[in-house]
C-alpha cells in the first residue's frame, strides 16, 4: 500500500526539481553492491572482503567478513539480496560459493558447487537476486549459467546465458522476468524465469538498476529515471554526478553507492 501511494503520488506531478545527494557513508573501498530493507541497508565492501550493515541514516551497525576461505569471510564478495531481511546472500567470488546469513548475521549454510552437484565443477558466482516469490537467482561466471534455487538452497532450475548478452552487469528479478544490465551493449535484457529470451531496452549511459514489482528504475551519472508497467516515465535530475555503483529505492528515498560513498537521495515524491 505505502508503494502504491508513493507511485501515484511521484506520477502526480509532472517533473521534479533537482534533488542533492546527502553523503551518508564514506571511506568505502571499493564498494560493488547494496540492498536495502525496511530497517537496514547492507554494503559489499570488496577491497576489505566484508560486508557492512548500516541503518538508513548511516550508522555503522555490525560487519561481517575479512579475508578468508572460512565461515564469515570472504575472497572477492560482489553481491548482496537481503531478501526482506530475514536471510542475506553474499555471493562469495574466489570461495566459488554464496554465503547465507540470518538477519542476526549469523552464518546459515553456503551455495557452492560441491554441495549442489557432488563434484568439483568451476563455479564463479556474481550477481545475486531474489524474487517476490522467494526465488533466489544468481549469475554462475564461470559456466555462464544463470542458477535458480529456493530459499533453503535447493535447486530448483539452472540454464545457460543466452548469447545475445555480451556481459552481466547488474541482474534484477521479478515474480515475471529477469532483467539483466549489459553495459558492453549498453542493453538492458529481459529473460523469462525459465531463461528464455524476451527482448531489450535500449540503455546508453545507465550505470545501476533496480526492478520491483512495479516498474523499473535507471540509475546514470546525473539522473535516476523510472518506467512503470503502465510504461508512464519519470526522470528525477541530480544536483552533481557521481560514478554510480549500485542503486536501490525504498518509499521515495533513493540509496545511491559508488565505490567509496553511499549517498541518500530524499524527496522524490515531491
């Protein structure tokens, strides 16, 4: 209900002035991702191998990680799904495994190829995304898979990468579609669930994504941009330019990473 009202609320008004970036967070060293919950947001914070739960004004609240093979570390971290905060996947590079946490940030379990096949395969993953429908995806590197599991670990469904994309950038899944960011073709490509090809945005410049249920949103340099289902845009300008990393939107407040800051973006249902 409060994103139904927030959306009719953002259509309402035909343009937006520009809306500054407040620094939330710095010091970051080489950031690659971002989720945001109701009550936290969580930072992959690859240079120094953790992960950094923060509240919505910042606050530094507990880190998980530090360089390692063991539980709680990591060996080149990429992404973060808090799902709605109950369990957080952190696809762990160089481990060749995703870490499962409770919201605690206890350790649960790892995805990892020996445990899902019984064997040693490569097994690289990247970009991680859970659906509305508890359906956790993410991008297997090394075999150029995309692997499909539920929200205990179990396989539920694994298909190759189509060739129409050249690289996985940023992936964001839907209880309909994939949506994968392709910065060397500078697309946007929808899959269906099952990996079926469905078609591609044009998109020239676009840094971050992140797709609800309701629309998608683009994040460039100097604008966050946002495309319902009904197809009715809206485009939110910035008063500077950063060097976007990764964006999530949470009840008009826009949380913007690049690889040292994390911004707040407040105001854009006005």
């Amino acid at each position: 209900m409060i994103c139904l009202i927030f959306l009719l609320l953002f259509f309402s008004f035909p343009s937006l002035k520009a809306q500054p970036l407040q620094k939330i967070y710095s010091g970051l060293d080489n950031a690659t991702s971002l989720y945001v919950t109701q009550n936290s947001i969580y930072v992959v914070e690859q240079g120094n191998n953790r992960l950094l739960k923060l509240d919505h004004s910042g606050k530094l609240l507990e880190t998980i990680g530090g360089k390692g093979s063991g539980n709680y570390q990591f060996s080149k971290p990429v992404d973060v799904d808090a799902t709605n905060g109950l369990k957080i996947f952190v696809t762990d590079y160089n481990n060749r495994r995703v870490q499962v946490f409770d919201k605690r940030g206890q350790y649960l379990s790892s995805i990892s190829a020996s445990d899902t096949f019984g064997d040693n395969r490569p097994y690289n993953p990247t970009q991680i995304a859970v659906n509305g429908l508890g359906e956790v995806f993410f991008v297997d590197e090394a075999e150029n898979y995309i692997r499909r599991f539920d929200l205990d670990s179990n396989l539920l469904d694994e298909f190759r990468i189509s060739s129409e994309i050249e690289s996985v950038n940023e992936m964001g899944v839907t209880s309909r579609e994939i949506l994968i960011l392709d910065k060397k073709s500078a697309t946007i490509h929808r899959l269906a669930l099952n990996g079926s090809y469905q078609g591609f945005y044009a998109a020239d410049g676009v840094r971050a994504l992140f797709t609800t249920e309701q629309g998608l949103w683009k994040s460039f340099s100097n604008r966050i941009e946002f495309e319902n289902r009904s197809k009715q845009k809206k485009t939110i300008q910035l008063t500077s330019e950063v060097n976007v990393v990764d964006v999530q939107v949470l009840e008009g407040i826009a949380f913007i990473l690049t690889a040292e800051v994390l911004f707040k973006v407040s105001g854009l249902e006005q």
